[in-house]
C-alpha cells in the first residue's frame, strides 16, 4: 500500500456492510484508518449539504460506498425510493472525484436486464449508476466499481428465496419459481473479503465479485439445508442468467472465494 488511508465506509448497517464491519473488527489493518458513516453525527446521505459537509469534516481519502435504500423487504426492487438513491449516489461519486477521493462503489448483478426483459427500479439505477461509472472509469478517475453478482447468505436468509424456504410448512417439497436459473452465487463474507482486497491491494476500475461458478436455484436450496430439500433435476433445462466472468482482478492478489466453496461443496456452513 503506497500510503495511510482514512477510509470512510457508508452503509455499515446494510447487508453487505454488516459483515464487512464484522469482517474488520478481526483485523489488525496497518496503514486503514476506518471511519463509519454515523447519521446522528453525519446527517442523511440524501441530503447534499449533509454529503459534502460529511466529507469536509471527516477528509477521507477514500470511500467505500455500500449504503442504498433497504433490501431487507420482498418488494424492495419495485420502491419508487432506488431512483432517489441513484441520484444521490450520483452526486456522491461525482463530489468524491472532484476532491480527488477513491471511491469504492458497488454495483448489482441485475445492472443488465433480467434474461427475461423484466426491469424494476432497482434494476434501472442500478444500471443507470454501472453506465455513469463506466463513463468515469474509461475517463481515468479515481474510481472502482465492484460489481457482486447473487449475494447469499443463510443466516441472513438472503435472498428471498430462502426466506421462503425455511418459512415453508414442508421445506422438503417447497417448490422455487425458477428453480432452473443457474447463477453466480456468492457468499456474503466472500464479498466483504473482497472489498477489503480491493482497497488493500488498491484495484482500480471495474471489479468482477463473484464465484465464477454457476449453481441453479434448486442446487442453492440444496445447500441450504443438504437433508430437507427434494433438490428438482433441471440438468440441461436452465437459463444461465448470470455473466458468469471471471474474478481474476480479485483472484491475482490472493482472493478466494471460500464461504461460496463450502456452501456448495459442504454440509459445514
């Protein structure tokens, strides 16, 4: 690493941010200075003022960016407030590259239409953001968007679908909608190990976060609980909606994804 870094991270209280949070506390990280963003302290990041008052206070020298509107309900994708998070995240990237900030975003595996032509508004500024940062990026700005493909996590019953697994009255014969979408799933600590790679190994650009590896729905629900699932034979029968490229950028500086690897190939999870 070149020089110190005074990180601010948006978002610890997210998803992806709760274990990246968890995930730095068990560090001992020589050079990153961590700072949360705080809203009592910080104010709301929809706000511009807030924004850039934020950042004259804190002087970061870089930003890992995880906060949005909450996932955490089932009609998140459709809620008029992505558009608002998109705008603002907009703003956000454009005030870090005029102070010369790193910032560090992150994108969504549905930034590219659904192999059916669906589109909600989630998918929409999600896509709208991956073009604007492509833009920056081919302009040699000082930026990384991370581009996580289908986050899992158990404990957290992400996604949906295994929320409605386990709360299924016989999960043994609980049936997916698509159980033949064959996907890049990745675990969520592989993510915010990732992350962590990123600003340590400082990658710049646009930054491929997934296994490399597709599983089908079915096969997910399979390795969620190996013992109560009546796994359906899809072999030959699937939509491969995932990119499926390669973490290669990750990978060359010694990157893994290894809770991916034992949720598919272990009953240890």
């Amino acid at each position: 690493m070149s020089k110190p870094q005074r990180v601010l991270v948006t978002g610890s209280g997210g998803f992806i941010g709760r274990h990246f949070a968890a995930l730095i506390h068990t560090k001992s990280l020589g050079g990153l200075e961590f700072t949360w963003w705080n809203q009592e302290r910080d104010g709301s990041f929809l706000s511009t003022l807030d924004r850039r008052s934020a950042l004259e206070q804190l002087d970061p020298t870089t930003v890992i960016h995880l906060a949005w509107a909450s996932t955490a309900a089932s009609n998140y994708q459709s809620l008029p407030e992505n558009a608002e998070w998109a705008v603002a995240t907009r703003d956000f990237i454009d005030e870090c590259v005029q102070r010369e900030i790193w910032l560090v975003g992150t994108g969504s595996a549905v930034d590219d239409a659904d192999a059916s032509g669906e589109s909600t508004p989630y998918m929409q500024a999600k896509k709208m953001l991956r073009m604007y940062a492509d833009e920056l990026i081919q302009g040699q700005a000082r930026l990384t968007w991370l581009r996580p493909q289908y986050v899992v996590s158990i404990v957290d019953a992400r996604p949906s679908v295994i929320r409605s697994f386990v709360q299924a009255h016989d999960p043994s014969r609980f049936q997916p909608r698509n159980p033949g979408d064959a996907l890049d799933f990745i675990e969520v600590r592989d993510v915010a190990s990732g992350i962590l790679t990123v600003i340590c190994s400082e990658i710049f650009g646009n930054v491929y976060l997934g296994s490399g590896s597709l599983h089908t729905v079915s096969q997910l629900l399979s390795a969620v609980s190996p013992s109560g699932y009546e796994s359906t034979s899809v072999a030959g029968d699937y939509r491969a909606i995932s990119a499926r490229e390669s973490p290669a950028a990750l990978q060359a500086h010694g990157w893994a994804p290894v809770y991916t690897e034992w949720l598919f190939h272990s009953e240890v999870h």
